[in-house]
C-alpha cells in the first residue's frame, strides 16, 4: 500500500514522543511529570452520579442528534450568556468530542488546501499539525511584548488566501491571557479583512478574574466573524469522555455539522451528559479547583522567581508556564531528554510549538501539588550546577558545531551566541 506523504511528512505527537522518553530514564528518583496537562483530582460527585444513571438507562447508549444533546446546547448557551454577558443561543453551539475535534471542524469548514490560517506564536502544535494534513498553510504572527499576540501586526500577515485568525487564550502552551481590549481589536481586524477570528478558550476559567474574557459576545453581529472553541474537559476534569464545543454562527455550524457526520456522528453521548451535569450540578466544586489552579500557579511562579539553575519564567498562565533553558546553543530537545533521563523531569520541548527553537520549554505546572513544584525548582537547580561544572571541564563544546540553534526572543530573531553545551557525567 502507498501511504499520504503529506501524512508521512507530518511529525509524531509530540505529547507521545515526550513520554517514549520513560522507558530510558535512569529513574533515581520519582517522576515529576509536567508534560501533558490534565486534572490531577477526581470529576465532581454530582458528574460521576449522573454518568452513573446515564450508564444504567436502557437508552443510556443512543445516538443523539449531530449538534449534540439540546439540553447540553441550551445549558451551554445559557452558561455562555451569563459568562460573556452576551447573546449566545442554543443553535450557535456544536458539542464535538473535545475541544481538538472543534477546531479540525471549523478549519476544514472555513478553508481549503492552499488557503492560509493565521497562528500567533507560539502555536498550540496540534493545530499546526492539523492544518498542514489538510494543505492548509499556516502562517505565523510573532507576538508582542510579554509574549501577547497584537492585532496591529496581524495586519501584515494577511493575505487574499487568508480564512481565520486563531488565538489560544489562555495560551497553550505560554499560558498567555490576551486582555478584552486586544481580543476586541484582532476581531476587528479580521471583520474588516472578512475572515474569521478563531479563538480557543479551553481555559478561560482558569485566568486570574472572574471577568468576562472578552465582550464580543454583546455584539449583535458576533457571529459573522468570532467562532469560540470550548472544552469541558479541565472544568470537570473529564479529559477521557472527550467533550468540547463551537460556538459559532448557524450558518458554520449546518458546515461542522456535515463533517462531524463522517468523522463521529455525534459527541459521545456520555461525555455530553457529563458536562451537562457539570454545568448544572458542580458550579461551586469548579470553582473551587480553579482556585486551587490558580494557587498553584502563585506557588509556580514564586518558586522561579529565583531563576533556578538559570531557568527563566516567561510567562505562566491556565495550566501552564513558558520557561527559557540557560543552555543557549544545545537544542532544546536535547535538554529536555536530559532532563527526562537525567533528573526525572519531564516536559515539553518549546520546539513542539514553534517553527524554530525559542529555547525554551512548557512546564504543566498544575500536574503537581507544592511540594512537586519545590522539588522541581530543586532539580533545575541541579541541573544547572551540573551544567556549569561541565563547561568548565577540559575538552567540554562549544555551541558553534551541530549543536547550534537559533533562537527567537520576544518576537525577534538573533542568532544563539557560542556558549558551553550541557554535558552529563
């Protein structure tokens, strides 16, 4: 058989690929897991009850209609008005089997090989990965200061082959929360340039305000530009049910809809039925563990504050902290499996969500309580002290040969100056 070169061409999972790393660590210690972010309690009682009589109903297993379960939509869309304080209704919501579904749905909706979706950087590396199986091209917004997308420089990348913007908010992996007002402007841009405007807001319940994320909800027009994309699996720690949402126009949603006809059908329909009576029944256990989330976050970044081993915060925000690695000139991917096999640390390379390497990795600070992230920050300290007696060593490398790399730093491109690479006893 011939497989699809397009398919061939495209990279492994990078969450796989991370933790293939496990089988050759040297495990001296216990593993801090900080790759793949997922709720680390239990779902709510009130969840787990209902999934409990769903399961025992003699029809607990049927299909449901292909835009998801009506009462999952209007609860939603209720939730979503109360949220927004804007005017979302049950006919602009699809339910699809996690938030990654919805947005292979919308991009296969809006565009065609050929056609170009813009990504801020750094980008959420399923998305890239979709939309390069698919010939879509995407084109890269470099972000501003503190790693915020702007609008204002959007404007250069567009293009007549452009169909949508997409913004991650709270960003995965940076953890970046991109304010109302900036929201509101990349919506105008792409009204007035006649495109869409995509924005993944997986985490909006973890930022730091129980704010509405962004006003455009209160536009009466919202829908001819704005498709917001929702996942319930972080609100209800229900990652393994596989439930998500668009909410977009009807008009999108009749084209989602023929696609995930042939992709799924419908939603699972326990999954639904989960996130309905997390919506209905767990407000207040929800709340409760954005706060914990929240602490964490707090304890995370008190805790690199110290820059230990000469690792550096970035950014940190939702599930996620964006951290720059002090050993400029060794590719990151080489750190990283150091540190998997080395220190029992386990992350994400920053080159999963880039196009070059940033030197930097994502940290999934909430996969772990306070003392995981002191012993984090202990590790990295570790391993920086390592790595400066090594390159003091004799015979120790430079970063000048195959190991060189470039790096970008808050939207600029410089080249990686010579530095001594990590060398492991």
């Amino acid at each position: 058989m011939r497989l699809s070169p397009r398919t061939v061409r495209q990279i492994d999972s990078p969450i796989g690929s991370a933790y293939a790393l496990l089988e050759q660590r040297a495990g001296r210690r216990q593993l801090l897991d900080l790759a793949q972010a997922a709720p680390q309690y239990p779902t709510a009682p009130a969840v787990v009850e209902h999934v409990g009589s769903v399961a025992r109903h003699p029809h607990g297993a049927d299909y449901v209609e292909i835009a998801g379960l009506a009462h999952l939509r209007a609860a939603f869309a209720a939730e979503l008005r109360h949220a927004y304080r804007g005017r979302v209704q049950p006919e602009n919501v699809v339910i699809t089997a996690g938030c990654n579904q919805a947005f292979c749905l919308v991009t296969s909706a809006l565009a065609e090989p050929g056609d170009e979706i813009v990504l801020a950087l750094p980008y959420y590396f399923n998305h890239d990965m979709w939309l390069r199986l698919n010939g879509i091209v995407p084109v890269y917004l470099k972000p501003g200061p503190d790693l915020v997308p702007i609008a204002a420089a959007a404007d250069a990348v567009i293009t007549p082959r452009t169909r949508a913007i997409v913004l991650v908010t709270p960003g995965n992996p940076s953890g970046v929360t991109i304010g109302p007002d900036g929201l509101v402007a990349f919506a105008a841009l792409a009204r007035r340039h006649g495109i869409a405007l995509i924005l993944d807001e997986t985490y909006r319940s973890f930022r730091d305000t129980d704010a509405p994320a962004h006003p455009l909800f209160a536009d009466p027009d919202w829908a001819h530009t704005v498709v917001s994309l929702h996942s319930f699996s972080k609100d209800f720690a229900l990652p393994g049910y596989r439930v998500g949402a668009v909410v977009a126009s009807a008009t999108l949603n009749r084209e989602v809809c023929k696609l995930l006809d042939c992709v799924a059908i419908c939603a699972p329909r326990i999954g639904q039925e989960a996130a309905w009576a997390g919506l209905t029944a767990a407000r207040q256990w929800r709340l409760a563990r954005a706060r914990e989330v929240a602490q964490k976050r707090r304890w995370f970044t008190a805790m690199m504050a110290g820059r230990p081993g000469g690792f550096e915060l970035l950014s940190a925000g939702g599930f996620f902290g964006w951290v720059r690695h002090p050993f400029a000139g060794r590719p990151t991917d080489h750190v990283v499996r150091e540190l998997a096999l080395e220190y029992d640390v386990l992350v994400i390379s920053g080159t999963a969500f880039l196009p070059e390497d940033w030197a930097t990795v994502r940290v999934s600070f909430a996969n772990v309580d306070r003392a995981g992230l002191t012993e984090f920050a202990a590790r990295l300290r570790d391993a920086g002290r390592r790595y400066r007696h090594d390159s003091r060593a004799p015979g120790s490398r430079d970063g000048t040969g195959p190991d060189a790399t470039r790096s970008v730093e808050r939207g600029t491109t410089r080249a990686a100056p010579p530095v001594q690479a990590l060398e492991l006893e």
